[in-house]
C-alpha cells in the first residue's frame, strides 16, 4: 500500500522557493523549476519574467555608444578621396600660418615659474621641539614634517640646532 503525500514537506519547498525568488532569483529559478510543484505555465510566467528583468537591466550597460550627428563622410574610394566633415576650427587649418604655436599667455614660460624647494623638519612624537635635519635630537625614529604642521602640532622650534620659527603667512 502507498503511503499518501506529506502535504508539509510540500509548503515548506514552495516557501523556500517563493524566498528564494524574492531573495537570490537564480537559485529560486533553480529551486522553483527542480522542487516545486507548480503549473508549468506559471514556471515559464516567472522564468520570462527573470529573462526579461534581467535584459532590461543589463541593456544600458552593453550598449554601444551613441554617435554624434555631423561626423566626418568619406566619399570616393580613391587615394585622391575627399573628406566631407564639420568645419574646422581656424588653429587646425591646414593653411593656418600659425599652426602648432601656442597663443601668447596660453601656458607659463618653465624659466618663469619660480621653483620653491619644500622646507622639512623634524619631530619626536614625545618631544617638544622641532629640528634641523643635522641637530643632535633627530633621532631614526624621528617625523618629518614641514615646518607649518610642526607648529600647528604643537612643536616649538629647537634653540640649539638654530632651525628658523615658522612664521604663518
């Protein structure tokens, strides 16, 4: 004689795929279509769904670029072929007289820029004071720091290596 169907074990497969499908949709696809005992249309209803879900998710992503209207049309196939394109601007005339020569002002001279070498000194973390690189406190373990962090810190400059106060601006 047969034993009849466990109704209990049957509710609890349809929760834990009705879960699934909210929580984690593959596995509950994978649940719903191995375990549940479900119209297969209503299957096919919710595997579309997921399908199609996931397309319009992932359809912006993979998306070629759009293209720029007015681009440049090649006509003829002859080494002598004209492009057809925007107009170009004045600076890239290929019969501009000052083509590849900046305008005046546009950038800095390098032999106009001043170069300012940073200032470092340096600090004990339980110390007081601040130092030269070649005062006899600086220790291996010492910070180095410039000299406006080392005065907003809290360091005093060192009286006997001689290292200038900071002065703020």
């Amino acid at each position: 004689m047969r034993n009849p169907p466990v109704r209990g074990r049957n509710r609890a497969t349809n929760r834990k795929a009705v879960l699934c499908l909210l929580v984690c949709f593959p596995y509950g696809l994978l649940l719903m279509w191995r375990s549940a005992r479900w119209h297969p249309a209503v299957k096919l209803a919710i595997t579309a769904c997921f399908v199609l879900l996931t397309a319009a998710v992932l359809l912006p992503q993979t998306s070629p670029p759009a293209r720029v209207a007015g681009g440049v049309e090649l006509v003829g196939a002859k080494p002598d072929a004209e492009v057809f394109g925007p107009e170009l601007p004045k600076a890239y005339d290929v019969n501009y007289r000052g083509y590849g020569i900046p305008a005046a002002g546009a950038a800095p001279v390098l032999s106009e820029i001043e170069e300012v070498a940073e200032r470092y000194v340096y600090a004990n973390e339980n110390g007081r004071y601040y130092h030269k690189v070649d005062c006899k406190y600086v220790a291996w373990y010492s910070v180095k720091l410039t000299p406006a962090v080392a005065h907003f810190s809290g360091y005093l400059p060192c009286a006997v290596c001689g290292v200038e106060p900071y002065q703020p601006g």
